[in-house]
C-alpha cells in the first residue's frame, strides 16, 4: 500500500487529484471531516477539549464554535493548545484508519489535511504532494464555494501559509493552472509516477 499525504492552501484543487485516487480503489481520509466526526464519537477528545477551553459544549453535546473560536483566535497560545489537541486525535484515528486500509490491501491510502506537515501526519506517509493554483484563481474557487465576499476570501487566503512553505516541504508540486481536464490529466500522470516508484 502507498500512503500519499496531500496538502496545499484552500482552493487549490485537492479535490481532483483525490478523484483520480478514488478512481483507482484508493481509500481518503478526509481530516476535517474526520476532526467533526471524532467531535461526536470520541469522548477523549471531547474530554481535552472542554479541560482546556472550559463550557464549549453546548447542551445537546455538539461543540459551540464560535464561542471556540472567539476563544483561541484571540491567543496564540490557545491557539497552539487547540492545534495539539486536534493533532493528536486526529493523526491517532489517521493510524487506525491507515492500518485497517493495510489489513484490506487497500493499493492507495491518502491522507487529504491543509494541517500534514504541521501537525506531523506527513511522517505516516511514503509521499507528499503539495496542490497549489495562481492567487486570484482560489479567490473566486473559494467565493463561489463558500459563499463568500472577497474580503473575507483574502482574509482567509492571508491567513494560510504561503506557497513556498508547501514547495519546500513536499516531494511532489502539482500546480492548477489549467483547465480542469488538464489539471485531471495532469493529477494522473503524477500518480502513475508515484505508483511506479513506490512499491504497492
């Protein structure tokens, strides 16, 4: 099984290239997914977060964001509290998952987080790829989306580490400039060139 880390900055166009990985039997894990999932069904995590953060559970169970977020984006420091949290249960489910993907003989087991390199996931992998696109391309991608203004889009643009952060930590840059079909085929032939240097 080849285990492929994909990371990049919102907008890009990570989706595609998880497609063609879908295509061929590959299994995903998503981990913002996975972090909302865990949010509802593991109480170790739920445990660290409320004795760190204090009442930001609401009555029905569920985590009340924005009173969390009010919280640790005013702190650095609270900040990198929540970030140690998440990683940790986070990457510990990405283990379990990566090792019953094993006992299948699933061919590809890609690990789809914005966070990989930071929150140290990029170690459970035999690869990393970096997805980036032009600025103004994610702009719109990410309005269009998310149904944002374009202040708010720049915000979240800005608030991401650059592009050269992604270059110069991942083996593989696979760059979104083109039309989807030709970003498609590119995503492809990156991945028929991993698959032909790393053992299944």
């Amino acid at each position: 099984m080849v285990t492929i880390g994909i990371t990049g900055p919102t907008g890009c166009g990570k989706t595609t290239l998880l497609q063609e990985i879908a295509a061929r039997g590959g299994e995903i894990v998503d981990c913002d997914a996975l972090y909302y999932e865990l949010l509802k069904t593991d109480p170790d995590l739920k445990a660290a977060l409320a004795a760190a953060f204090g009442e930001i559970f609401l009555p029905d169970g569920s985590l009340d964001r924005p009173k969390l977020a009010s919280l640790v984006f005013s702190s650095a420091e609270r900040l990198a509290k929540l970030n140690e949290i998440v990683f940790f249960h986070v990457g510990r489910a990405v283990e379990t998952r990566k090792v019953q993907a094993e006992a299948k003989k699933t061919p590809i087991f890609a690990i789809d987080a914005i966070n990989l390199l930071e929150s140290g996931m990029g170690a459970l992998c035999d690869v990393t790829v970096c997805v980036l696109a032009p600025r103004d391309v994610r702009m719109q991608r990410i309005m269009a989306r998310d149904n944002l203004t374009e202040p708010a889009a720049r915000a979240r643009i800005d608030a991401q580490k650059p592009d050269a952060f992604y270059r110069a930590r991942c083996r593989y840059t696979l760059e979104n400039t083109q039309t989807l079909e030709a970003f498609r085929e590119k995503a492809r032939r990156l991945l028929n060139d991993i698959l032909k240097e790393e053992p299944l």
